[in-house]
C-alpha cells in the first residue's frame, strides 16, 4: 500500500477513526465519512489532526474520489454506497485487514458468538505477566488500528467480531480460536446460521502449517463445517466431554492440555474465572499459551491472577442482602443460558433491547427453575413478554434503567440475585452495551 493512496473512512466510530490515525500517521491521503452524526470525542481527534471529514452523508464524490474504502464492521453490505463503489470496483476492506498490512507482529485472534472478551483479555493478561510485549485491542475496546498508530508491537491479541471478519483478504492469525457458534446476529446473514458461521470460520484464511486453529471441539456447527474448509494450520480442540490428545480437555477438576506429548494440569477451583463457560475459555486460553512455550508454573499463576473484565457478569454489590450482577455484555440467548447456568440463588432478571432474532426456547428450562421474576427493559418488549410470561409468575415493564432497578430491588427479598443480562442489544435506550452496564451500576449506588 503507497502512501499516494486515496483512502475513504466509511463510519467514525473506534474503528473508522482508528484507521483513520493510521493512514494519517502513514501520510495517506485520508476521508472520514459518517452517515450519522459523529461523537465529539472523535470528531475532536479528527481535527486535532486536521483529518477532513462528512458527517449525515457518505457523498457520491467522495466514494469516485477514493482508490480504496475501508469499512467499519456495524455499516451492513447492502448500503448504497458500498453497492456504489462496488460497481466502481472499489477496493474495500475491514480495519482489521488495513492494520494487518502495516505490521509483522503475531497475531492471536480470538472469535465466537460468546467469550470472546474474557477469552482474549485472559490471553492477553498470560502474555503480559510472562513478560512479553503483547496488545490486547479488536473488539474489545481500542482497535486495531488505533494501537498500531501508537505503537508497534511483539504480539497482538484481537477480539473479532464476524462483521469484523468480513472484507479481510490477506489477513492471517498466527493463532486462530473459534469458541463457539450459536445464533447471533442472524439479520446481518439473511437469518442464516450458515452465512454466520462461513462469517465466522473466516477466521482460519490464510493460515500455513506454522498456525494454530483451536476450537471448540464440543460445538456442533463447528463440528458440521469444518471439512468445509480448506485450513492448513494445525488443529487442536478442547472440549468438556472428549479426551483431546492435540488440545485441552477437563473433568469436573481439572484441566488437562495435551501439546507435543506433554501434558500440564490445571486446578479448576484453583482458577480466578468459574462457571462452565469460562472453563472452555479458560482451555482455549491455554492451548494458546503453550505456542509461547511458558514454564508450567508461571502460566498457573497468571490463570489465577487474572482480573474479570467489565460488563460480564461482574459482580457490582450486595444491597441488604440482594446481589447485583451486571451482564451487560450478554446481548444474545447463549450468553444469557450460561448467565442463569451459574446462579444459585433465586434470580430477578432484567434483559430487553432491540431483539436479534432470538429464539428464546433453549432458555425456558432454566428460566423455569430459577427466576422468579422477569423485568422487561426497552422500547418493545413484546417477544420477551410472550416467550417468558406463562412461565414467571411476576412479569413487568420499564423503560429506565433507575426503574428497572428500583423496582428488582423492591420487589426481592435477602439471598435474591438481580440479573442485568438483556439478551439483546442496547441501541434503544442506550449508546451501546457498556453504557448500559454502566447506568446499572450507577442506579445500584443510588439504592
């Protein structure tokens, strides 16, 4: 890529205006384009560097003006200025792929309908401990982009959503980790679980016999698509109900991980993430690990000195004896059915949003034997209603946060849980799903 290149910025979120620090620090000729209105926080960063941008409007002139387009990954194929440079035969690309180009660093990406943050800060936080220069950034929080443009660095660890997956071309994970595939963002590929998990296997493009691909060798849609594609890197599962002599298994007490023929042993309870879901990630995570060859010991510790990341179920306090647990992060069912899995206690749950194309019926089971109350949060509320309202004897509706909260707390009792895990996505009543997370905390201070 030379730097005479006419690049167009399609969206001003993190994405866009990490790649557009990028290409400015690289001296592109650089446009930033927004069809919405764009947040002061980045438009300051854009004029801070003089970077010219639009905003209501992806302009006609721009898109013929570009030589190539890089696209945020919430901007959908079917807009019409894709469709418009795509019959101008356009080079477009992700973020991910633009800073891709521009670094040798390795690069551990992490991908899944669910765990992926806590997956990728866990990688990220055992490389760091153990010495090495690693970034965590991706999805889950700073892009790519951005931390390239401050600085290069030994190893890159990636949290990528799939339509962060989408338009990268030559993009290649050095270490490649599918955690799961279950229904999630379907309306972005025509309510296909197909196209969704072709979106995420993307993953693996590009990979040489010198890669890792781990997976989840307990998924089935994993388990149907992977003779589909062509991966040349080598494969290790891990799984909770097969012995994975390539991989990492476990038992209700431990985690074995079998690479080369040598085998490390972790103990579960000894882990500072629990619940079943965080034992998978917890096994990718270090089927990962062992590709940088740590000592036994010093990779335990870092298992075990790991913090829990913001937004999934954190625990946020206990107000006269009523538990608060902010699972802000848990925008689709599965990540919910591991949220409910893991209480013990008789559970108040708020979720809502803007539905997904959920399907609700995996939930009921669980939702039967542990909830007591269901509190609706957002503009419609429909679907919810219907799917949980024969089952939960108190069933109610807000549009606030401070109401759903004062009215979970009102109506529990000592020893109750309050669940914020909404199920679906945050974009009716809030900017997104962190700032859901945290007016639920701030809602709890003021109880």
């Amino acid at each position: 890529m030379t730097n005479k290149q006419q690049i167009l910025i399609l969206g001003a979120g993190e994405s866009g205006v990490g790649a557009a620090l990028l290409a400015h620090k690289l001296k592109c000729d650089v446009f930033v384009s927004d069809s919405n209105t764009i947040k002061p926080q980045f438009k300051k960063e854009l004029e801070d560097l003089h970077i010219a941008y639009e905003e209501g409007i992806h302009s006609d002139e721009r898109i013929e003006w570009s030589t190539t387009i890089i696209k945020s990954p919430g901007i959908p194929n079917h807009v019409a200025a894709l469709q418009k440079a795509s019959q101008l035969g356009k080079e477009i690309i992700s973020e991910i792929e633009f800073a891709g180009r521009h670094t040798n660093a390795t690069t551990v990406c992490v991908t899944g309908s669910n765990g992926k943050t806590t997956t990728t800060a866990l990688i990220g936080h055992i490389l760091m401990e153990n010495g090495l220069d690693a970034c965590i950034c991706g999805n889950i929080g700073r892009s790519f982009a951005r931390e390239l443009s401050k600085s290069d660095h030994k190893i890159f660890v990636i949290e990528l959503s799939s339509f962060q997956l989408e338009h990268m071309f030559e993009f290649r994970a050095n270490i490649a980790i599918l955690l799961n595939i279950t229904p999630d963002h379907l309306e972005r590929y025509s309510n296909s679980m197909q196209e969704y998990a072709k979106a995420k296997l993307r993953i693996t493009q590009n990979q040489t016999s010198n890669d890792w691909f781990i997976y989840n060798a307990d998924d089935s849609t994993i388990a149907s698509m992977l003779p589909t594609f062509n991966n040349r890197g080598k494969q290790f599962g891990f799984s909770l109900t097969t012995k994975q002599n390539d991989g990492a298994y476990a038992d209700n007490q431990s985690i074995y991980v079998n690479i080369n023929n040598h085998t490390t042993i972790m103990n579960i309870e000894a882990l500072a993430l629990q619940g079943k879901h965080n034992v998978y990630n917890s096994m990718a995570a270090a089927v990962a690990a062992h590709m940088f060859e740590f000592r036994k010991d010093t990779l335990k510790k870092s298992f075990q000195t790991f913090q829990k990341i913001e937004h999934r179920l954190e625990f946020v306090a206990k107000v006269h004896g009523i538990s608060f647990f902010n699972d802000s992060k848990a925008t689709n069912v599965n990540s919910v059915w591991y949220a409910l899995e893991s209480m013990k206690s008789p559970i108040i749950w708020i979720a809502g949003g803007i539905d997904k194309g959920n399907d609700y019926d995996a939930l009921l089971p669980l939702v039967k034997e542990k909830v007591k109350a269901l509190i609706c949060l957002g503009n419609d509320n429909t679907k919810l209603m219907e799917a949980f309202k024969p089952h939960i004897e108190v069933v109610l509706e807000t549009t606030s946060m401070m109401d759903a909260v004062n009215t979970a707390y009102h109506i529990g009792n000592p020893n109750d849980i309050v669940l914020l895990s909404p199920a679906c996505a945050s974009f009716d009543l809030f900017e997104n799903f962190e700032d859901r997370g945290i007016q639920f905390k701030n809602a709890i201070r003021e109880l």
